[in-house]
C-alpha cells in the first residue's frame, strides 16, 4: 500500500519534531480514504503499523541513539503490527548491560521527543536483559509481551533475546496453564459469554484477545512469529486459519470504527455506537421491519463471529494441551476404555476409533451426544475428534434428519436425565443442533435490541431448559419451592423441552412468534413420533408463553374474576402445570437481575389462585359473598384477642367489599390494628413491614390518612425521591372520606427494613408531605441512565372501561426513566381522577403500566373525556422520552 505523503517531505532534513504531527494527520486520513474505498482492513492496520516505525526510527535517531548498542522493541498489539487510529504505542528500549548515564541521557531525549510529538500515546519501559530475566519470571504480562517483541532499529543481536529469555523462564507447561487461568479470569469478567449487550470486542470472549490467546501459547512453543505458519505444523487448518483471519478482519474493522467514533482507544461496543456502526456496515431499515432491525442484524453477525472464535480458541488450546503438553508430563500414562466399535474414552475424554466414523456412520453425530448426556464420567470430547465433529455438523441434511434412528436418538439426547443443558450447549457450539433443528440455526446470535432480553435467542432458550433442570436439584428447590414440586410431578419432561425449544425459535421472521413457533413444532413433534394429543400440548405451551407473565403482572390477580378466566383458560391441571414451570424458567432465562421475589410471588399467587379454581370445578359462578365471609372471618380470628369485634366491624363498615374480595385476611388484620391503634390522631398514619406471605425483597406501605386529590401524585413523588419503586398500588377510600393506601415497594438500595434510621426518614417523609398535600412536593432531578438515552420507545396511551369495577383503565407503555410514576401521577392529579389501583411493571428499558381511576365521586371519564386526556396524557409521555434521548 502506497502512501503518498512521506515522512521525510515534512522533517526535510530539520530538526522539526512537531511536524510528525501533521505528518500523522494526513496520513492517518489517507488510510481512512483508502479503507473506504475498498483496501482491506489488514493491510491498513500493517501499513499503521509501519508507518509508526519510520516516525520511531526518526526519533531514534534524532536522539541519536543509533550510535548505541541499544535496541527499540514494538511490543503488544505493535509488536504484531495491529495498530488502530488510537491504539497504544507500546515499546521497550532493550540493553544488554545496564544502561549508562550517557546512554540515560539519549534515551530521555528520546522519550521526550515521542510526548513532545503529542500524538502519539506510548507506553515505554527501559530494561536490561537481567530486569527482563527478573521480571518474566514473576510477570506473566511482560512475558507475553516479550513473545511479540519486535525489533525497529538498534543492535541487531538483540533481536532474540526477548523471546530466549520467556524460553528460559516459562516452560510450555507453566505457560499455558497461566495463560488458560488468565483466559478464565478474563472470561469471568464479561459474563463467560460471547452474547453480552454491550461486548467488549477486545477482551470478551469470542473477541480479540481469543485470537491473541492461540498466537501467544502456540508462539511461545513454536518459535513461529505469524500464526500462518502454523499450518505448515499441522498446529491449524487451512480451513480453521481462514475462518480465524476473517474473524479477526470483521472485529478489526469494528474497532476502526469504534476509534473514529470516540476518538479513543475504545474496545466497548455499547448502545451508544452500535447503530451508527451497523450502517457503515451497511445495514439498513427495512419495510414491515422494527426500526432495531439493522442493529440487531449487524449484532447478530458479531455474536456468531464471537462464537466462531471463541470455539476455535477452545479446540486448538484443547488440541495443544492434548498433543503437546500432557504427553510431556513425568508420570504421564495414556488411559483408554473403549466404548464401542465408534467411540472409545482417552483420558477421559470422547474420541473416535478412526477418522471416518463420522462420514462412514452419520448415526454416530448423535450418538456422540447421547453418550455425553448420559455419562456423567465422560469429561468432554478430545480436540481431534472436535475437529472431525465440526466438518460432519455441516453435512446435516434433510435426509439425515428424515431418519428414524436419527429421530429417535435426538429424542434420547433430550429424555436423557444428566446433563442435558450442557449437551445442549456442545450441540449448539459444533453445529450440530442449528443444523438437525435449521430453524434454530436461524436464531444463533440474534440478539433483540432492548435492556430486558440480556441474551441472544439461542443463549437465552438453552438457560431456559436449563432452568427447567435445575428445578429437580435439591439445591435450586428452596429457591423455587413450588415450581419445583410442580415440576417433578410432570409426566412428560420432554413435553416441556420441545416447548422450551421452540418458544422464540420464530424470532426474527415477521408476525406472531408464538403461533410460527407452535406450527414448527407441530410439525416437528409429528416428526418424532409425539401423539397428535402431545402435539397439541407442546403447540398449545408455545402459543401461550407469554399469558401467565402478562397476566401476573399486568392484570389484578387479586380480583376472583380474573382469576377464573385464567384458569378457564387453562383448562386443566396438566396445562397448568406445565405453563407454571415454562413460565418461571423463560422469566429467569430472559434476565435474571428483573426477577425478584416479588415477581415470583405474582406467579406463585396466579398459580395457586387458578390451581383452587380448577380443583372447585371451572363452571362454578364466583361466590363473592361467600369470599368475602371467608376473609372477615379469618382476619377477625387474627385480632379477637385484642380488640373487640365490636370496634373492629365499625372499621370495616366504612369499607367496600372490593377491599375485601382484593385483600389477604392477613392485610386486613394488619391495616385494622393500625387503625385502632391510631384512634382519633388526625396526622397521616404510615406504617410499613416485608412482604411476609409472597416476597422477601418487597416492602409493603400502609398509609391511612384524610383522603385528598393529589394523595397518589404526592406518596409517589415522595418514594421516588426515598428510592423506592412501586409495584403496586391499591388505594381505598372509606366512607367517612379516609383513604386508605397500600403500596408494594422494591427498595433499590435494600436496606430500608434494616436500617430503623433510613425507615424512620422515609417515614417521617411521608407524613410531613400528606399533612401539607397542598404543597406537591415536586420531582427530583435524576441523572438518565446511558443505556436509557438509546431506545426509540413508541408511547402509547390506551382507555378503556372496565366493566365489573366500573372504572377507567388507563394503560401507558413508554420509556422507563426516573420520576416516570410521579410525573403520571401528578398529571392524574391536575386533571382531578381518583386512582383506586395501580400495576406497576418495568421491563428493561420500557415501562408498562395500568391504572383504575374514575373520575371525582366513582364517576367514569365520557369517551370525549376519555379520548382528550389520552392525548394529553400521550403528548406528556412524547416530551418525557425526548428530554430522555435528548441527553445523549
């Protein structure tokens, strides 16, 4: 690659050391003008590279250090002559003797000149061969920097020294197990995955520093210095080789990018980028597709390259560790058990008899697996036959999934009862699953552009079925005590499996997911010898995945009438059960940080509710008087003994039966003891205690006061600013115009039952903000979160009338952001509606709310009225979200 401004048309000779800056600028600028236009990225960042050794050798000599016998060493990334706009300057200045004060003082010229240039960003050590020695030894940083060492100019017998003394320090042994622990380390900082929303491009697994890992332990052994010549080893295939350069070409030119961007030395691919990087890279909007289409494309193609690497770094070390170092060790003993004419045990791992088992006996891509699954003393497989494994995945046809004996071998992977997340998992890796299932290839590494789905739709249905297992261990059962019971009684895990599979296996296509999906796997359990009954049931499971988390947390679960539909809708206990574990599973599969306590008591409550109904006989009417009966005598049983009943029925009298069909004997107990404790004591009451019955992490608030118009706008401003986030709301106003409240609360910082000094802040808030309603007490300016500020939320308002409650039901989705609630609330308070309830859920970055008003006296909004504060309502919504965004 030709640049046509050298370094030596601005120096000319002079002394002028600033013009190596404009010098870098123009011809910085030539290499972008020739990336776009085609020059491929490599070539770019090698020309980088030896453009910054002429500037070095310049300087060098300028400082005139060429009279020495020192050397100038490029190190890091510039050792390999992988330079970026702003990559580091990483050097070492190598003496074989300790350095001179003469030669201290022409090395200090030198670095002064390089910060003098100003931009350049150098990183500079000075050593010795004896500091070198000294600290290879006990660093395994400056070892591994020693390996890429590269001489720029200086004394020639210098070149070998760097990577003789790694030799002599480091075994082969010592090294690499160094390495993989550091590899680990590094892994477990991004999450042991390669499908983070935000990746580290450099260091997350999958990215560069996976390909940096084989160089460096296959160097070190070697004695290589391009990992082309590798091949010409037998260490790397020619295959295996293309794909690696590809890979690493595409992450490359995504930190071009993201340098250029941020004008840094930035690896991270966040939100904040990910949409202006996926159209230089050329996608684009597309009719009929959500305007997230070309991130997620653009994201998708990262996640599968990220794979594709971190699955290669995985068997060639495997296959190093295997050929090179074990076989070195003292005692070593190779250990065989055959298993069967296809497969035998080495060392514990699987491996073939021969290397045509795979193309001779297709059956024996399975088979691999069902022994996997089913032999818990089976440690892996062996490098080799990964090898072989990954070329015979891509040979999966049609005609090898029409076989019965394939069939029904992939139908023993998945009834197998070990491992069945893990085999899974290795299915996916070597390309055998998105092959057997092409629908599921389909889904590898799509990604949905949100802050609630945190995995790629392939990564996110293996944890579910790995969810659904886990609910058989002792351990995870006090987590999940009743979806684990419920779970062991299933009469057909396998049911549920499929179901997992294919719940989001339609993702990505257009239309409704849950009804492609059930049609996929209709056909597919059809295929594998499932009843059309059992058909049925794993496409029923798929078509409603979604029904008992929405109606958990979007519905009233409290009001018998909901309740009974759900459960007609379920029809059975059999469907029910196996709804209840998909349900669980799929929430903590989508992210684990939303589920809480809270959440889980919803659907334990749901579960319990319908599960009582079902068992009563679904064509029952709903007893309303009866329920309520029921609930005053249990409650009254809790307070007999201290108050008599007589007091306590002229507290109830001044409350409706909905209070009573909507509360839990045990709340009710709660909130009448408070009120008779109370007395005549005109101030705000405010109490507050766990979740006791459903959730650990949840703070129920009870507040009793004189009811006023904007008591809601005010309690929730007031929360906002105590960092408190609704849940739930539930707001009852007696007859002799007292409001009774409570609220279901998550506190952010945890701490609020157990620290009786922020409890009485919150409290005392509270009741000095209700004794002065009058004075709203106003929002609280919060700083946007930085992932918030990317997302294009549509809001929308919707009003309808429930019926049976003879209220408004206000439904909002919108962009979550601090203060939302108290905004929402203030806005129901100027425009004078009575909030009796509300439904509080935040799913990632997207709110969705629900909330039951009427207007002043029970009265309903008109549908002029209704329509007028809709819009109102959505044009507020519209100017909060583009404050939002207009923070980026």
């Amino acid at each position: 690659m030709i640049i046509t401004s050298p370094l030596h048309n601005y120096v000319k000779g002079t002394h002028d050391i600033q013009a190596i800056n404009q010098w870098r600028t123009d011809v910085e600028q030539q290499l972008q003008e020739s990336y776009e236009h085609g020059q491929p990225i490599r070539e770019i960042i090698q020309t980088r590279s030896a453009l910054i050794d002429e500037a070095l050798k310049f300087l060098w000599q300028h400082a005139e250090l060429e009279t020495t016998d020192l050397g100038l060493f490029a190190v890091g990334g510039y050792g390999r002559r992988e330079m970026l706009p702003y990559s580091d300057v990483d050097i070492m200045i190598l003496s074989e003797d300790e350095i001179t004060a003469e030669q201290e003082k022409l090395i200090s010229t030198f670095i002064s000149s390089l910060w003098d240039v100003g931009n350049f960003k150098p990183g500079i050590s000075v050593r010795t061969i004896r500091h070198c020695v000294e600290e290879a030894t006990n660093d395994l940083t400056v070892a591994t920097a020693l390996i890429e060492a590269r001489l720029i100019i200086g004394s020639q017998h210098l070149a070998r020294w760097p990577r003789r003394i790694v030799s002599q320090t480091w075994t082969d042994r010592t090294f690499y197990d160094a390495k993989m622990e550091e590899q680990s380390r590094r892994y477990a900082q991004h999450n042991n995955t390669e499908s983070n929303l935000e990746p580290d491009i450099k260091n997350a697994p999958g990215g560069i520093r996976d390909i940096n890992q084989i160089g460096w332990i296959a160097k070190r052994h070697f004695r290589v210095n391009r990992i082309y010549d590798l091949v010409h080893l037998g260490f790397i295939s020619e295959f295996e080789l293309g794909v690696l350069e590809e890979a690493e070409s595409f992450l490359w030119e995504i930190r071009n990018e993201l340098h250029r961007l941020t004008k840094r030395d930035e690896n991270r691919l966040l939100f904040d980028y990910q949409r202006e990087i996926a159209a230089k890279f050329g996608y684009q909007r597309e009719e009929g597709k959500s305007p997230n289409y070309p991130i997620e494309q653009f994201m998708k193609r990262y996640y599968r390259t990220a794979q594709q690497v971190s699955t290669l770094n995985e068997m060639l070390l495997a296959y190093f560790n295997e050929s090179v170092i074990t076989p070195r060790l003292p005692d070593y003993e190779r250990k065989i058990e055959e298993i069967n004419e296809n497969f035998k045990l080495v060392d514990g791992k699987l491996a073939v008899n021969h290397h045509k088992i795979f193309s001779e006996n297709p059956s024996a891509i399975l088979e691999l697996f069902y022994l996997l699954a089913n032999r818990p003393e089976i440690e892996g497989i062996r490098a080799r036959t990964l090898r072989l494994l990954t070329l015979a995945a891509k040979r999966i046809d049609q005609s090898f999934r029409n076989n019965p004996a394939h069939q029904a071998m992939f139908m023993a992977i998945i009834r197998s009862p070990h491992r069945l997340y893990d085999t899974l998992v290795a299915m996916k890796r070597y390309g055998v699953l998105g092959n057997y299932i092409p629908a599921f290839g389909q889904i590898m590494g799509l990604m949905q552009y949100d802050l609630f789905h945190i995995y790629t739709v392939d990564a996110h249905t293996l944890l579910l079925i790995r969810n659904l297992n886990r609910f058989k261990e002792p351990e995870f059962a006090k987590d999940f005590p009743v979806v684990s019971s419920v779970f062991q009684r299933l009469a057909r895990r396998d049911i549920v499996y499929l179901a997992a599979i294919f719940h989001d296996i339609a993702k990505g296509r257009g239309g409704d997911h849950s009804e492609l999906g059930a049609e996929d796997a209709i056909e597919f359990c059809r295929m594998h010898g499932f009843t059309e009954r059992e058909c049925n049931l794993v496409a029923w499971l798929i078509q409603n995945h979604l029904s008992m988390s929405v109606t958990s947390q979007k519905k009233d679960i409290s009001d018998p009438d909901v309740v009974k539909d759900f459960a007609e809708k379920m029809g059975d206990m059999e469907h029910l059960d196996y709804l209840y574990t998909l349900t669980v599973a799929d929430i903590n599969a989508t992210n684990p940080k939303l589920w809480n306590t809270w959440r889980a008591s919803l659907m334990r409550q749901l579960y319990t509710h319908a599960r009582d109904v079902i068992r009563s006989g679904l064509g029952r009417p709903v007893d309303y008087q009866m329920l309520i009966e029921d609930t005053k005598f249990s409650a009254s049983e809790l307070l007999v003994n201290d108050f008599s009943l007589a007091d306590v029925e002229k507290v109830w009298q001044e409350l409706g039966d909905e209070y009573f069909l909507k509360e839990s004997a045990d709340e009710i107990a709660w909130h009448t003891r408070a009120i008779l404790q109370n007395g005549d004591n005109p101030a705000p009451l405010v109490m507050m205690r766990a979740h006791r019955k459903y959730a650990q992490d949840a703070v129920q608030l009870f507040i009793y006061t004189q009811d006023k118009p904007n008591l809601f706008a005010t309690t929730v401003a007031v929360l906002d600013r105590m960092n408190l986030d609704v849940q739930d709301a539930r707001i009852i106003t007696a007859v002799k115009a007292f409001s009774l409240d409570t609220y279901v609360v998550l506190d952010r910082f945890g701490t609020l039952l157990t620290d009786p000094q922020r409890e009485e802040t919150v409290t005392e808030a509270l009741v000095n903000a209700l004794s002065h309603s009058d004075k709203y007490p106003g929002l609280m300016q919060r700083r946007i979160p930085r992932q918030l500020r990317h997302f294009d939320i549509e809001n929308t308002v919707d009003i309808t009338v429930n019926e049976a409650l003879q209220q408004n039901m206000v439904e909002i989705a919108t962009l979550d952001h601090p203060g939302l609630l108290a905004k929402v609330g203030g806005l129901f308070m100027m425009q004078g509606l009575d909030i009796h309830s509300a439904k509080i859920a935040t799913l990632g970055e997207r709110a969705e709310d629900i909330f039951f008003v009427t207007k002043k006296d029970g009265v309903l909004m008109t549908d002029a009225e209704s329509e007028t504060f809709a819009a109102l309502l959505k044009s507020a919504l519209d100017e909060a979200s583009s404050q939002v965004c207009g923070q980026h």
